[in-house]
C-alpha cells in the first residue's frame, strides 16, 4: 500500500490571518462574560421539596472537560478551500476533539453541521464559555441551499484516496466465493490499464464495474485472536465488455501489476462518507493498532492504520482516538525484579470509516513513535498531542 507520509500538513497554514485579535480582548471577553451578578435575597420555598426514594438510582452527569482555546486563535476567520474541519478546529483548539463544544448550530442554514469556503466564523463568549458559529453578517433572511459536496472535508481527502479505492474487509468464504480472473485475452502473465481479460464465474448482468483484488494479511485481534476479516488489497478497476462463462472484461485502471488468480468485488461506492465532526468517545475503548496499510510497523502522520474496535463497541465515523505508546518494562537496579512503566501518549487518529468489529482512522499526529499493536483509548484533554498544525 502507498506511504500516506507527507513532508507537510495539506492544510498546514501560515500564521493566524491579520484579522486575528490579541489573546487579551479575548480574556477580556472572558472575565466579563463570567463575572457572577449581584446576590439576591433567596425567595422562601413555595413548597417543601419532596427527597427522592432512598432506591432511586440518580443519573451522573458528565464531567465536560474545559475547553482549551489556543492563545493565537483568530476572533473571526474566513473559510478557505483547501481548509478541513479538522484544520479548523486545530487553529482553534488544543484539543481539535472538543469542536463539538465549542460549535453552535445556526438554524439559518440548510445543512448547519457543515461549513463552506467563504463562511466567516465569530468566536465569541456566552456565559464564560467561548462559542463559534457563523458571523451575523454571512446570513440571509432565507435558508441557504449547499450541497454536501461543496462543504469542506473533516480531514484531507486526498490523504485517503488510495483507501477510496481500498482495501476493504472481506470473510475467507467472500473471496473465495468471487469471480476471478481466469486468463489474460492476449496471452500475457501480467496485465496493466487497457488490457483485456477472461474472468470465470461472473454473474450475468448488473453489476459491471468491479474492483481487482488480492488476498492481503488476515486481520486478528490481539487480545483473544479472533479473526477480524481478510484483507483485500485493491489492484485495480475491472468493467464488464461481454457476459458468458468465461465472461471478457476489460481493465479501465491498475494500481499494481494484474495476475491470474486475482479475485473480483462489486465497487463498494459507499466506502467513505465526509459529512462527519471530530469528537471524542465518551466511554472507554481498550483497543490496538492491528494494521498500518503501508506495510511499515512505525506509524507517521496521515498514515490508514485499523484498529479492533468496532461499531460493536460504540465507534463511529469522526471519534478521535488518542495513540498510547507501551511503557516498557525495566529491570529495577535496586530491588529485584522488574517494573512496568506507564503508557505514553504518542498522538492522535481519526476514525473515517467502521465495520462490526475493526475500524480505519488516519493518524492526524504523532509526538513519539508508535508501532503497530500500540493501544487507543479516548483521549486526554490537556495532552497537547494534537497541538501541532
């Protein structure tokens, strides 16, 4: 699989716009907003209370972790093509996950979870807490129509277009149960972009656009070794030119060199969704890295790497994980034995897309290396893993 590395972020930027203002307007803002009113006199009770059964199980709310803004961040800023929700956040916050805490939905918009290059975003203080939204001056008495595909992405698309392609996640018994390619039509033993082929065991009909796949590693979770799927590296893009058994096909475009053998998937069209937000998982995760789709064990930044968790355990599209490097174990110089130092945390990895029991995420960044089957957990606010950009 290719190396997703890059030399510099995508949506790296340069310093915050001239527009910014200074961190003590901001603190200024703050100090007001959460100054406490004036004490009144409490009015005598209009009725006495009633205690709750001494049985009655009370709900706990949540511990919300303070919001820590950035001492650069901008008062206002103007979306920029190029941006991605996760940038955004990154100029913000230290911690890019508390964007839901920090963003307030204007009901003036159609589609009021995304934003588009030219939306002026306000920073502003409501109760001693900051707020973000859409300036006044960027909305109109109707409701605007976008469409999702013209709103910025939550993370750099172009990091995960290889995954667009591939791999996906498949059973033994679903590759060896696909059609497959039989022979090349002009006698070769490879094949590239334009060749055609002769494919045994495809299905009359719809659908005739499929994906060239080969059998890959087998994923297994670490902690009971249960088989998670088989690995189907993307080679290339198959259509359909005549039906039969064998049926003729032709390759409209190769990642890597065709052989016989290679297996045939229906295009999964559905593989990525983007109209997500970065948050963060409000239970514990326990998981590992199990892959990292470069075949390389240290993981780098915008590197897919998949993880043995799961909708099953509650993961979903734009959850942020931190990256938990193994404290090793050390022998004591003084007493005998040895000890297990604590984990460190080595970075942070957004999920983009889940299946039952593994899940994809592309590392955002890392302050320390970190290998395959290092741990993952919900992050730590205060960490400043993320506060690289």
């Amino acid at each position: 699989m290719p190396n997703y590395k890059r030399s510099q972020p995508p949506f790296g930027r340069s310093p915050a716009p001239k527009f910014c203002a200074g961190l003590g307007l901001l603190a200024a803002l703050v100090a007001c907003a959460s100054a406490p009113p004036p004490a009144a006199p409490s009015p005598p009770p209009a009725f006495e209370p009633v205690s709750a059964p001494a049985s009655a199980a009370l709900p706990i709310a949540p511990q919300v972790a303070p919001v820590a803004l950035r001492p650069d961040a901008p008062l206002t800023y103007t979306v920029q093509r190029g941006d991605t929700l996760w940038s955004i956040a990154n100029r913000y916050l230290l911690d890019p996950w508390q964007w839901p805490e920090i963003w307030i939905v204007n009901g003036q918009v159609a589609n009021p979870h995304l934003i588009y290059p030219g939306d002026v975003l306000q920073l502003s203080v409501v109760d001693g807490r900051p707020q973000l939204g859409l300036a006044v001056e960027r909305l109109s008495p109707q409701i605007r129509e976008s469409s999702i595909e013209g709103a910025i992405p939550t993370i750099p698309l172009d990091a995960i277009r290889d995954f667009l392609r591939g791999p996906r996640l498949v059973t033994p018994e679903q590759l060896a149960a696909a059609p497959y390619l039989l022979a090349f039509v002009d006698d070769h033993l490879i094949g590239g972009e334009g060749n055609l082929i002769y494919a045994k065991n495809l299905p009359a009909g719809q659908p005739y656009r499929y994906a060239l796949v080969r059998p890959g590693q087998v994923y297994r979770d670490p902690d009971d070794q249960r088989v998670l799927g088989l690995e189907a590296i993307p080679v290339g893009l198959a259509e359909a030119r005549q039906f039969g058994q064998p049926a003729t096909m032709a390759l409209a475009a190769t990642y890597r060199e065709a052989l016989i053998g290679d297996r045939l998937l229906p295009v999964d069209d559905d593989a990525f969704k983007a109209d997500f937000h970065p948050h963060a998982p409000t239970h514990a995760i326990g998981g590992r890295i199990v892959a990292a789709f470069d075949g390389l064990s240290q993981i780098s930044q915008y590197q897919i790497v998949a993880i043995n968790r799961g909708a099953e355990q509650g993961l979903e599209a734009g959850h942020v994980l931190q990256i938990l490097r193994q404290g090793e174990l050390v022998r004591d110089p003084h007493a005998k034995g040895r000890v297990q130092l604590p984990d460190q945390p080595a970075g942070l990895m957004l999920v983009f897309k889940t299946t039952a029991r593994l899940s994809y995420a592309l590392v955002m960044s890392v302050t320390r290396p970190a290998h395959v089957l290092d741990k993952v957990e919900a992050p730590i606010p205060g960490t400043l893993v993320g506060s690289s950009r």
